[in-house]
C-alpha cells in the first residue's frame, strides 16, 4: 500500500473506501438483463444515466457521477454528473480529503499523484467537489485521480472555469435535476503546413499524462411541470473553454458552441437518449446566435484574436443559423415520432422518451442569463444562495 493511501486512510476518509464499495454494489445489483442480453448491452440503472452515455467502453461508477477512463491519455473522456439542490448542497467538507489514485485501475494505466507535482499544473477536477456537498462519501469520491485533469490554475481552474462551475452548480437551485458531462479536448492548431496536434506531458514516461488544449461542458437541466401537460422544460447548453488564462470579464456566450461541432470533435453523441436531429438542430441556430453575442462583447473588450485557444476550429466551417434552422426543420420532419414513443438507449443508458419536437427544448442561454458570478464570489457571497433564476417564458 502506497504512503499516501495510507495518509488518506489515516486522515479519516475510510469512509470513501467504503463509498467506492457501496457504489460497485449498488451497479452490480441494478445491472438489467433479458433473455437476449449480454454483458456489454446490459442495462446499468445508474440515476445519472437518464438520458444515456456518450460512450461505454472503461466505465466507472461513483455515488455521483459516471466516467469513462482513457488509459492512454490518463484521463477521463468525459465524466456524467447528475445534481439536485439537495444533492449539492450539505454537511459534505472537503477538510481533510486528500486526492488519491484509483484502485480499479492498473497502477501503470492509471494517472498518479506523483504525476502533478512540480508540474505547474492544477489537480483540476472534472466533477466538482462543491457539486456533492450532500454527503461525505459524495463530495470524497471527486478527489479520485480518474477524475482529475491537469489544468491551468491562475485564470483558469482558480478562476474563470471555478465560476463557471459555480454557474452551473446554481442551475440546481432553479430546476429540479441538472446532468452535466465535462470533459477535455484535445484540438490541432492550423499552421500553413496544416493542421498540427501540440500539447504537453506530465509525469514521467513512458507513462506519461496529457495537458488537454480545452475542456467542455454540455449542460441539461430539467424543470419539471414547466410546461403544459405537466411536461418538464428542459434546456440544454454546451460550452468549450482554453485551458489557458482567461480574461474575468470574457462573456460566457463567447464559449457557447454548437452541439454537433463539439460532438464532431470529441467523437461521441451527448445525451442521446433525449437529443435527436431536430433538438440538436434547433439548439445549435441558439448556439451560434449566443455565440455571435458573445463575439461582438469580446471585441469591446479588445481581448485580441485567440480564436485557436478559444475552440475556433469547432467553427470553422460552421454554416449560418439560417441553413442550420432549415436543416432542423428537415430532421422534425424525418423524425418526428408518435407522442410517448419510446426509443432504447441499451448499453449507453437507460430507456428515455424521445420525440421529434424541436420546441420543447431551449438553449440553456434562453432560460437562464448566462453571466457568471463575480470574482470573488466565494468570499463575499458564502452565506448567500445563488440567485440563478429561470427567466420568465
């Protein structure tokens, strides 16, 4: 047993050893099985997974949150959230919770503590501790390594992207369920002989980590009864941000992108148990309309032209709203299904209700304002709740 196993054991955290046990069980027991099942299209009844994976190969399951782990990069390919107001919200305390490398992976596949010291990175979780504050073995299960990142700290991870997390984690104080996937990109630079994939390694090889360029959140919250019938409203919103310093007064709409542009690039389908071509057709015209806002900002601003750092080549060839609207159309028409009908998202989920309306789902920018917190919001706004609120539609 490593020194800083036996450091997190003495530090009273036994309990998460017996949380990450409790969470293998609790899969194991709700794996469902029919006659002509598997195991790789068993059914994981997991409440994180309403609306599907993006992937399913190297999952691990936490009280939480869902991830899937890439053994060659030693990071996670993306991690699945699911918060209520309750669950982030608690008693949970970082105080004492140490990181620690995970056990469910080989020790050479795995990223190490080791690995960031010296490094000039930031331990940079991907599923936010201040998202599971509910229990203790929540919040301690974040610290795991297969859920760290390295990232910027100084105008990223300690500032701009915290603040994103927090605007986020406010979403949960105006709905009644948020899922959020994050997780890094690893985007090429246009040079004039091309395209060229360029970022750094930390640790010591040959089992080295890779610094990914950005990273990426896609955002569903769900407010139930907001719409007739007692229909829930959902709204959706994706977003990728440099792993670099970013200016504190960037507009967040600057990092608005289209779903199906982020979807090309990290090469997996988000949600896909709810969004189908016409909700991510529709979703996308909002996204380059909030997008466009945010450029016209940034130029006030005179931040300069890092359009490369800022995930510029998910835009490149990004077509008008106009043509975007027009395809979303064509896809409701295409698809449009029987209300109540059913799709199955077996092996990547559970079963979810798809339908062919497009106009059932907002851009997470049109139901709420998408601004974040101020610098400084945890010292002057501790004792305060988040004052996020869904507009008035």
């Amino acid at each position: 047993m490593s020194r800083d196993w036996l450091r997190l054991l003495g530090s009273g955290v036994l309990g998460l050893g017996l949380g990450g046990a409790s969470s293998y069980w609790y899969v194991k027991r709700n794996i469902v099985r029919d006659s002509a099942s598997t195991p790789e299209t068993a059914v994981v009844e997991h409440h994180c997974l309403k609306y599907g994976l993006p992937s399913t190969d190297n999952l691990h399951f936490h009280q939480n949150f869902v991830l899937s782990f890439d053994s060659a990069k030693r990071n996670a390919k993306w991690v699945l959230e699911h918060i209520t107001k309750e669950s982030s919200s608690g008693k949970g305390s970082r105080a004492d919770v140490r990181f620690f490398e995970d056990a469910g992976l080989e020790p050479r596949f795995r990223s190490r503590l080791d690995d960031y010291r010296n490094s000039g990175y930031d331990r940079g979780h991907l599923a936010p501790a201040a998202n599971h504050k509910g229990n203790q073995v929540g919040l301690s299960e974040t610290f795991s390594m297969n859920n760290i990142s390295p990232q910027v700290g100084k105008g990223f991870n300690r500032d701009y992207w915290a603040r994103f997390e927090r605007f986020v984690k406010t979403l949960a104080w105006s709905s009644d369920d948020v899922y959020i996937v994050t997780g890094p990109l690893y985007v090429p630079q246009r040079t004039t002989q091309g395209y060229v994939m360029h970022y750094p390694m930390i640790g010591k090889p040959p089992c080295l980590v890779a610094v990914p360029t950005h990273f990426y959140k896609v955002v569903l919250a769900e407010a139930q009864s907001r719409l007739p019938f007692g229909a829930p409203m959902v709204s959706v919103g994706a977003f990728v941000m440099p792993n670099d310093q970013i200016q504190p007064d960037m507009p967040l709409t600057a990092f608005s992108v289209p779903l199906e542009m982020l979807e090309n690039v990290a090469g997996m389908k988000f949600f896909p148990g709810y969004i189908n071509d016409a909700r991510r057709q529709a979703l996308d015209a909002a996204a380059f309309r909030w997008n466009q806002t945010g450029q016209e900002h940034k130029k006030l601003l005179k931040w300069g032209d890092r359009s490369q750092l800022q995930g510029g080549l998910l835009m490149l060839e990004a077509p008008t709203p106009q043509a975007v609207a027009q395809k979303g159309r064509q896809a409701k028409q295409r698809q449009a299904l029987p209300a109540g009908e059913a799709t199955s998202s077996r092996g990547t989920g559970a079963v979810a209700l798809v339908t062919g309306a497009a106009n059932d789902t907002l851009h997470i920018c049109d139901a709420v304002e998408c601004k974040l917190p101020a610098e400084a919001w945890f010292e002057s706004n501790k004792s305060k709740q988040p004052k996020v609120g869904l507009k008035q539609l």
